[in-house]
C-alpha cells in the first residue's frame, strides 16, 4: 500500500487493518509521534489527516491510501504548524515532552480550520491529555496564537485552564490503561522469550 506522509510517498508492507500508528513508528521510523494508551484516549498519537487531527493509534491504514498525512517531524514545514511551535517555545511548554506532539498537532489542526478560534473551541479542540500537567502553558500558547489577550500563564490559567475533574479522571483511567497495556507487552515479551529459550533447550 502506498501512504502520502509528510510529502513523501512510501510503499508499505503492513497488512490493511494494521493502525497507522504502528506503520509510522515502526516501519518507518517516523517516532516522534508517541504511543500513550493505543485506545484514542490520551491524543499521544494524534497526527493530521488531510488537516484534521486523527489519532493514529486506532486508524488502519486501510483508507489512508491518497490522504495527505502529517507528523511532528514535518510540522514546521507547514505555517501555521511552524507558527504553534514557535509559541509553544515562547510559552515553554514542555516539560517530559510525551504528549506535545499531540498536542501541536491537535493545535494546528485547529488553527489551520479556525483562525482566531474562542475559548470555547479552544477548550473543545485542546482535549489531550499531558501528564506532566502542562495545561496552563498551552493554553496562554493557544490564546496567544489565536489573539486572545493572555497577560502571563498564570492569569490565563485562573481564567480557563485548570483540568477538570472529568479531564484528570480521564488522565487517571488512561495512565491506568496504559500501565496495564505495558505490562500486557511485557508478558508477551517474557513469554516469548521462553518459548525460545525452551526451544534452544530441546534443540
Ligand atoms: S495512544 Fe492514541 S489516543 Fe492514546
Ligand atoms: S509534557 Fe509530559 S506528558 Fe505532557
């Protein structure tokens, strides 16, 4: 199958149902964009789709065919992309960096469909999770972009941004998820792992 990413065409070889997420990381190399609880939860994953943000853990591939498809590593070849980078820096968002690359991509996708989007797109669009709880800083970051007066981070975040309890039962629901998903792999690892060596025992 052939995929269209970040300008760029590649033939790959994973079956149609495997999710894109696997296909970018995996078969190409492109790991800036994360795994966080493969169940479209958290948006570690999120990358753009013919300018809309999907998350790639639960998108086979089939139907990507002829999409144009974005990831972090391409996005400040795209204007607005460059422009949400550019603030993200201003704003010193990051603090681990797991999750930003979603959320510049679920900013971007915004701002390329919404110029000057309010505060309730924004809350709306802005729903990725971070666990670092950097919240606030994209926030100030998103308003800032979007030409929404923001004094400093701080008084944006009395204002808007304080995660709600519904978004930290979430952030807690996916880490527990997503602690369960690695220790699923882990003991198929460990499994594996002595299947072989049984094997080689015997041989
Ligand atoms: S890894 Fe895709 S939404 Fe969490
Ligand atoms: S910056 Fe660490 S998870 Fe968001």
């Amino acid at each position: 199958m052939k995929l269209q990413i970040n300008d760029k065409a590649y033939e790959v070889q994973a079956d149609a149902d495997t999710p894109l997420l696997w296909v970018i990381r995996d078969e190409l190399g492109l790991t800036g964009t994360k795994y966080g609880c493969g169940l479209a939860q958290c948006g570690a994953c999120s990358v753009m789709v013919d300018g809309a943000v999907v998350r790639s853990c639960v998108t086979p591939i089939e139907g990507m065919a002829g999409r144009k498809i974005t990831t972090i590593e391409a996005i400040t070849e795209d204007d607005v992309g460059k422009k949400v980078v550019d603030a993200w820096v201003k704003h010193q968002v990051p603090q681990c960096g797991y999750c930003q690359s979603g959320q510049v991509m679920a900013a971007t996708a915004l701002l390329k469909q919404v110029k000057q989007p309010t505060n309730e797109q924004i809350a709306a669009a802005m729903v990725n999770l971070c666990r670092c709880g950097t919240y606030n800083a994209i926030s100030a970051a998103v308003h800032d972009l979007a030409g929404i007066a923001v004094a400093h981070s701080s008084a944006v975040a009395s204002q808007t941004v304080k995660p709600t309890e519904h978004t930290l039962n979430k952030t807690v629901a996916a880490a527990t998820v997503a602690v369960a998903g690695i220790g699923t792999v882990a003991a198929i690892h460990w499994k594996k792992s002595q299947k072989s060596k049984a094997e080689g025992d015997e041989s």
